[in-house]
C-alpha cells in the first residue's frame, strides 16, 4: 500500500492542522477515510433521517382545548365574571391553568434541551386591589406564573398587575422519558379587608382573576 506523508511547516515547528486529514486520507481506502468536510451537505436531511431523530415539538394554540380559557369558576359568581379565580377557591397557592385537567404530556422525549414557552392574557380585577377600608393608592395585586417540568419549576415570574399579554420561557435538560408539563398561576392572597362579595342580592363572589387565550410550545432538541 503506498503511503506517504504531506508536512506544511509552520513557524515554531508546528503543522497545518489540515494535514493530518490528508495523511489521514491517505493511508486508507476511499471509503474508509471519508471524514464530516468530505460528506455532501444534504447528508443529514431529514428525509435520511428517522422521525423526530434531531428535534420535537409539542404545541397547543389554545390550552385548555376546549376553549382557550382556564378552568376556574366558583359556582357563586356574576354571570359576566368569566371563568375567574374567586376568593372561596384561593387558598394562596398555585393552581394548574387547566384546573381538575390532566398534566400534559410530552411523550417520546428522547433526552436532551428543552425549550417551553407559555404565552396569553390576564386580567386581575381592579375591584380586588381595593379593599375595604383603603382609599388610595390601591393595593397592588399580582398574577404570579410559572412552568413545572416533572414537578419541577423551569421558570416563575411575577406576571401582570392589570390586564396585559403575558410570555415566560424557560430551559433545561431532561433525561429521556415521557415528561409532564404544568401551568400554574397564583393570585395575591387575599387579606382582611379584601372584598370577597359582591351587594348583589343575593350576594355573589368577587373575582379575583382571568386567564384567557393559553398557548404553549416545547421543543425538546436531541443535538
């Protein structure tokens, strides 16, 4: 087999990096010494490759898909309050967007980056922010937000204050296996003095807040 060896001398007596390739090739069969700058540049399309082989995306332009809104109403409520978060069901906690729904599910994951994003609107009711025996400024009220990845927080920030679109985003790695997503919001506790009632007759709750028109993605990369 002929054999030979190619040196491009450089100050200090180092090489060109390129010629160990070329010896490299050299030395070995065609076939054999083909290395990544020698592969055509279509090499790895995707019509090579199998399903879901680099990256996977889960999405859902309106979550939950029912109607875009999420699942929390009191059964004592005004009937133009929507499907609000309401002083009988806070209990100063997080709450699941999809309320009473199921964790959602990113099956295949096949271990890797994951990239969720969670976007919509909120509202937190002006009439929350004053309580009872306050009269100016207003107490300042808060949707807290936040994405739990197998029961672990990717990412919380502190959302909005009246009504504003909201975004939050967030990474991480994840062994492979199926993995659970959760979006959870948190309302400002409710005080002493916050209304909880309306003067209605009969009296009916007030609502604390509104989450609407839910949207998420997941892109789980592989390399």
């Amino acid at each position: 087999m002929k054999k030979w060896t190619k040196r491009q001398a450089r100050s200090g007596g180092t090489v060109e990096p390129a010629s160990v390739n070329d010896e490299f090739r050299a030395q070995q069969s065609s076939i054999t010494t083909l290395d990544r700058e020698q592969f055509d540049r279509n090499w790895t399309d995707d019509t090579y490759l199998t399903q879901y082989a680099i990256h996977r995306v889960y999405h859902s332009p309106r979550y939950p898909t029912g109607d875009g809104e999420q699942q929390l109403q009191s059964s004592n409520v005004p009937v133009n309050a929507f499907l609000s978060v309401t002083p009988p069901l806070d209990v100063g906690g997080w709450y699941d967007v999809d309320y009473g729904g199921s964790e959602i599910t990113l099956d295949g994951f096949k271990g890797g980056n994951l990239f969720v994003e969670w976007s919509g609107n909120a509202v937190v009711f002006g009439t929350f922010a004053s309580t009872t025996s306050l009269e100016f400024p207003l107490l300042p009220r808060y949707l807290g937000l936040r994405i739990l990845v197998n029961s672990t927080v990717l990412v919380e920030n502190r959302g909005p204050f009246c009504h504003e679109a909201f975004r939050i985003f967030g990474t991480g790695q994840f062994p492979p296996g199926d993995l659970t997503l959760r979006l959870q919001l948190k309302v400002t506790s409710v005080g002493p003095d916050d209304p909880l009632v309306t003067s209605n007759v009969p009296a009916e709750d007030v609502p604390q807040a509104h989450c609407y028109a839910n949207k998420y993605l997941a892109i789980g990369r592989f390399r």
